[in-house]
C-alpha cells in the first residue's frame, strides 16, 4: 500500500513539491539551499552556519548509517530544516547510536523526503537560493506563498548560535592527543571568537597544543586583549557578515596587535574589518569537493565549503589585504592576507567535518605566526 503524502515544500516562486515527512512535525518558512556532500549528514545537521536554512541534500540516499554522539559539531543543532531524495530510518552502522529522524524531532527539527531533488536543486542552480515553506501536504499554494511573503528571515541568527559565556578548554579537557612535540613547552593561547564555531574548529586547536578560550560573538577587543592571547581565530557562523557589526568592531580593533586566523564568516568578517565588501553568491557554495588553488603555491586544494556570502575582490585594493586562495569554478576569492600584520582568513573549511583534510596546514601557519611572535618578544 502506497504511503500518502503528509508534507509539502512551496517555493516563494511558486513551485510546489509534494513529499514524505520525518523528523518534527513543523511549519517553517527558511532560506532553501543545497549541499553537494555525499556523505556527513550528521556534521552537516550540526553545523551552526545552516541555522534558518533549509538544505537540500543532492546525494539520493540520507539517513542509512544513523547518528552518533562523538560526530555533532555542535551541542545543539539549529539548521532549519533538511530535504531528501530518500530518506532511511533503519540505519545500519556500528557506531549508530540512534537514527537521523529521531535526533530531528528531539530538536524540532523539520525533514521531507520522497520529493524530485534533481529539480529542485537545478531550479536552486538556475534562480537561486530563495525562501521556502516547508508545511502540511494540504496547505493550499496561495496560503502557503502569503505565509512566505508575510515572513521575513531573521538577522540575528549569530547571536542565537554563539557561546553565552566564556569558557576555557585545554587538550585534556576534551580528551584530545596533541599533534606537535615541538612547542619547547609553550601552549599557546588562542581567543576564538565564536559566531556559531565548529567543535573541529575547536579540536584542531586543541590537537595542536593550543589552550583555547572561546568568547561570545559580541566580545569587544579590550575584554580579548585583557586575557593576553598569543592568538585571535575568527570562527565560521550563519548569515550576512554586515549583520555582525559588534564583531567586525572587535576584530578592527585587534588587527596588528596578535596573529588573527579567520574561517568562512571569520573571513568575511575579517575582510570587512579591513575595508573591503561582501556580496551574495546566486546559490553559495556548500560541498566538499571545491577545488581551490593556493596563489602562493600553486597547490591545488580539494575543500569543504558552505557560505553564501563573498569577498569582492575589488574593494580589496588599497585594504593592505592581498587575494592568497582562489576557486577554480567561479573564480571568487577564497582567502586573503595581510603578513605584515599577520592576519589572513579562508573562505572554506580547514577543519572540515565532514570534508577533505587538504588545507589542515592553515591551523599550522597559525600556530607559526603566534611562535614568531615569541621570537621576537625574546
């Protein structure tokens, strides 16, 4: 016996999409995006940067090894929704813990599966990413596209996702082996600026021997500069860099007194505190097969991404950052430094998860510019 439809994605041109709900039973109105990522559902359900979104998966198949503690990038995920070609709720896997729905309904939310994602994600491709309803299979389409006109995407979701309180970690903390024997005793000590930080934003840190104290988003740069870091990382988040001005603030105050280190939105912010613009991309870029070349090298880097915002390459003249890392595909500027002031920033993921480890590196060049600094205090 056939399953009847009980969901229904609008799209706010007017496409309807009929489909199979999991997870919460939830009305939301969401930014539709889609991700490239065959596998890393999980990582990419707990990703603070799809906060408001709803992600349409292009991999057929999603939900088949289940869930499990150890891979969450955050504590509580906060994406708006996730679209599914199929959707599996018998996962089998020896480290699955419990399954993909029943996590999504535990935090409310929202899954629809049994829809064309082919379509949809080439209607994304062709007219780009825009708001979606995700509701009841009987809403009528008139009704649902008044509820998206009527409903404005929120600007605050930095502010939602980021730390409340500010907190130190260690390696030991989090039962982390460091990767280096050569810090000759020195840990250095990393403020992370959390706009919605990957916990492997975190773990990369600390594998390198880092003490890291993360702050909230809002953190200004006297508070930072009392605690004395060798070192500020600017984390990824969700949204318009432009929503963040508190941030951008901070990061203009501190830029030439420490080593800065930003990743994704922490690159946007860092651009815009040097001056320069951002825009938004048709439909962003989320995956994890971006090939990005290193100017500086030569080197062709495979890379996970997801934003939807860029660095205008042409507001960066006459900022003192200079274009380090380049996407092959679109040609859109990928990372930016300004060494004398040993400051630089990536506009993808180093620290992966789910992803590629090609460009783990870029956490070493950090951990290089705070030990010159050692060099020449002595």
């Amino acid at each position: 016996m056939l399953r009847e439809y009980d969901r229904k994605l609008i799209t706010e041109d007017g496409a309807e999409y009929l489909g199979y709900g999991f997870g919460a039973s939830k009305e939301a109105v969401l930014e539709l995006v889609f991700n490239t990522s065959p596998v890393g559902y999980q990582e990419i359900l707990s990703d603070p940067s799809y906060t408001d979104q709803a992600v349409v998966m292009t991999y057929p198949l999603i939900g088949n090894y289940g869930m499990c503690a150890d891979d969450y990038e955050t504590e509580t995920p906060t994406i708006g929704a996730l679209v599914v070609r199929e959707y599996n709720d018998e996962p089998s896997n020896f480290r699955a813990e419990e399954s993909l729905g029943s996590v999504m309904k535990r935090y409310g939310i929202p899954g629809i599966s049994g829809l064309d994602t082919r379509k949809l994600n080439r209607s994304i491709r062709d007219l780009g990413s825009r708001k979606a309803l995700i509701t009841s299979a009987d809403t009528p389409l008139e009704k649902g596209l008044s509820i998206i006109r009527s409903t404005s995407l929120p600007k605050d979701a930095v502010s939602r996702v980021s730390s409340k309180e500010i907190k130190t970690y260690t390696a030991a903390d989090l039962g982390i082996k460091s990767l280096r024997n050569d810090t000759g005793g020195l840990a250095p000590k990393v403020v992370l600026i959390d706009c919605g930080a990957k916990q492997n934003i975190l773990r990369s840190l600390l594998a390198r021997s880092c003490q890291v104290t993360v702050v909230p988003w809002n953190t200004d740069a006297e508070t930072i500069l009392s605690m004395e870091p060798d070192g500020v990382m600017l984390s990824n988040g969700p949204g318009d860099p432009t929503d963040v001005p508190e941030t951008i603030a901070t990061v203009k105050a501190l830029i030439g007194k420490l080593p800065i280190f930003g990743i994704c939105l922490g690159h946007q912010i860092l651009s815009l505190a040097y001056g320069a613009k951002t825009y938004k991309l048709l439909f962003g870029h989320r995956g994890g097969n971006h090939p990005v070349r290193d100017l500086l090298t030569g080197r062709i880097e495979i890379t996970s991404q997801n934003h939807s915002y860029a660095v205008d390459e042409a507001s960066l003249e006459g900022t003192g950052l200079s274009v380090t890392h380049r996407n092959i595909l679109d040609n859109t500027v990928e990372g930016v430094a300004c060494l004398p002031d040993l400051a630089f920033s990536v506009q993808y993921h180093p620290e992966s998860s789910p992803g590629p480890q090609d460009s783990t590196y870029l956490f070493d060049r950090f951990l290089n510019y705070m030990e010159a600094q050692y060099a020449e205090a002595d």
